[in-house]
C-alpha cells in the first residue's frame, strides 16, 4: 500500500509517503524548535499554529519529493497520541480531509507504537524483541510480541529519560531541547567526574526514576557553582552515564528476566550518543541483536506512523471520521 502518514504530536511537523509500511518514499520533518526555544520549552498554543501554519507545506513536500500524486496514495495514518491535544488535531484535521475528499483509508496510530517499529524501515526484526522507548514523555520497556501486541515490563515513575535531560539541562543554562545540548558537552566531559545516584538500579523492577537524578544534579551545582561554569563538560558527562548507566542496566536485566535476546531501543533519547555506545557494549558482551534506528528515524517523524499504518490498514483496521485525539493513550 502507498501511504501517507502525518505526525504533529508535539514540536514537529512532519508528513512521509511510505509503500507497504517498509520503503521511505520521503519523510519531511517542519521542526518548530527555534521558535519554543526562547521559552525554554514547548508552549503547546504555539505549537498548534504553527502546526496549522506547515501541515498542508509538509504534505506537498512529502508527495513532491516522493514523486507521487495525491490520486495514487492508497490510505492515511496519522498520529492520534499520545501528545498535545490541539497539535495533535491539527495532524487529525488534515488526514481526515484527505481521506474524505480522496476516499481512502484513514487509521489513527498511537505515536509510541510509530517509535517502536520504525527500525523495519531499515530492517525486519524477529518477533518477540524487547524495545525500550526513551522520549520527551517515555522511558518504557516493552515485550513486542507483534505488531499491536505489546506488554509494558517497566516504565517510568516520575519523569521520563529526554524530560530529564531536558530539565537538567535548563537547569545548567543550556538552551532547549537539552538532550542534545547535553550530549555534544558530554563528549569532552569526563564520565567519572561525579559519582551521581542510579535511581532504582536494584529494586528488581524494570521501572525507572530519574527526578531524584535531577535534584541531584540541582544539589550538586549549589554546592559547586563552578560545575556550571568550566566544569560544565564533565558535569553533563556524568548526568548522561548516570542516565545510560541506569537505561542499560535495567534493559540488560529484562533480557535476563526474558530470555529474549533481541533488542530495540527508540525515541528521541535513543539519539544520545552515549546510550547508543552503552547499548552496544551490552549489546556485544551479552549477545543480543541489537537495533537501534537512525537519529532521523528515532526522533519524531511521520514515515515510523506508518509502520504500524500499513499493518493495520493492510488488514482492514480503520478509523472512523469521529477519530479523536487522545493526549493520553498507554500502548
Ligand atoms: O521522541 P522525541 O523526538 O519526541 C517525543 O516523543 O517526546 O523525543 C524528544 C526527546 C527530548 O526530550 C530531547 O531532549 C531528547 O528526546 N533528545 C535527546 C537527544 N536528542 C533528542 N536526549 C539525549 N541526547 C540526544 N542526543
Ligand atoms: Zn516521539
């Protein structure tokens, strides 16, 4: 099937046209960064005109670049949440126009799911894997039994792993988004520097804490003012291992647990660069098949919607034109 999939969750806007859920035909990402920037976050009102502002943008660049017609795309799948409620309508809004005025398919699809499976945009994966979804809103990990067959083993109790970043890295004085601020110090920063806590390592869960890492980091840079200063390389070095540290850790103990020894990790954490380096150590010395996408395909865009879009629409599983959003939506 030739699909086009929409994904306005949160900050970007993004439109892809995708054939049989596995080829990228083009995959078009309107970031919207530079403009929550200067609020140190993402300001939901704005975040909803200037989604309204790039949607129809993106959707033409998507059919230009991918050389194709609106009149031969077979179907729409379009993020329904988790995430923002009036960013996420105005994705909502454009899928169904297009899917009414064309008269094809139309599917909502939960934008964790879309991080799941984008790695089959570059690979097939064996059935069961374990994933671990690191976002702005997640640090989950799941037993992946199919497409649409998940089974949540651990998940965050208080902020997720990209929130953390985040919120550490305003705190230090970086600009927002901080995960990737923190990573670029973190690579001429000495890991060793400060011993910060690993929140939760042996409570034998697979649930994650990292607000306590925060406070932490927030009690560190009171007592040492210079942390934030020349030593601001080491300081976003060791916030990083503590966090990689503690997202390997738990991973490598639901491997245990499972017996399952293929690994997906996804979402925008995923991009850090001392988790791709932690999980592929791990990854070595235990054995394990480990997937971890492309930065362009483990941060927010809408060719991973299509993924679990073309299966569920290849298989007659559609929505209705009373498809809402729904900010809060657990796998
Ligand atoms: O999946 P994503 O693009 O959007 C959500 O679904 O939330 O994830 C965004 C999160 C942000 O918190 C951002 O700071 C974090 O991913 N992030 C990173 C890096 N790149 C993005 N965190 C750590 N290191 C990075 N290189
Ligand atoms: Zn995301």
């Amino acid at each position: 099937m030739l699909i086009l999939s929409l994904e306005s969750s949160c900050d970007e806007t993004a439109a892809a046209v995708v054939k049989d859920g596995r080829t990228v035909l083009s995959s078009i990402v309107a970031s919207q960064i530079s403009v929550h920037a200067e609020y140190g976050g993402v300001v939901p009102e704005i975040a909803s005109r200037q989604h309204l502002e790039a949607v129809s943008v993106v959707i033409e660049e998507a059919l230009r670049e991918a050389g194709v017609g609106l009149a031969e795309i077979e179907g729409v799948a379009v993020t329904q949440g988790p995430g923002l409620a009036g960013a996420l309508l105005v994705g909502i809004s454009a899928a169904k126009g297009l899917s009414f005025g064309r008269g094809i398919p139309l599917v909502g699809v939960n934008h964790i799911e879309g991080h799941l499976l984008a790695v089959f945009l570059e690979q097939p994966v064996e059935f069961p894997f374990l994933a671990l979804a690191v976002s702005g809103g997640h640090s989950h990990l799941y037993r992946v039994d199919g497409v649409g067959r998940y089974k949540t083993l651990g998940q965050t109790v208080d902020d997720a792993a990209g929130e953390a970043f985040d919120k550490v890295a305003k705190l230090i004085g970086l600009p927002y988004p901080g995960g990737v601020a923190i990573d670029r110090l973190a690579a001429t920063g000495n890991p060793e520097a400060i011993k910060f806590p690993r929140p939760l390592l042996h409570d034998g869960t697979f649930n994650f804490s990292f607000s306590g890492l925060k406070t932490a980091v927030l009690t560190h840079v009171n007592r040492h003012p210079e942390a934030k200063e020349a030593g601001i390389n080491d300081l976003a070095a060791s916030f990083q291992e503590a966090v990689c540290d503690v997202l390997t850790k738990k991973t490598a103990a639901a491997v245990a647990a499972t017996g399952i020894k293929r690994l997906v990790v996804a979402g925008g954490v995923a991009c850090n660069s001392g988790l791709r380096r932690s999980m592929a150590r791990f990854a070595e010395k235990a054995g394990v098949e480990l997937s971890i996408p492309a930065p362009k395909l483990c941060a927010d865009n809408a060719a991973m919607i299509a993924v679990p879009g073309d299966y569920y629409l290849s298989n007659g599983i559609t929505s209705g034109f009373d498809l809402d959003a729904l900010p809060v939506w657990p796998l």
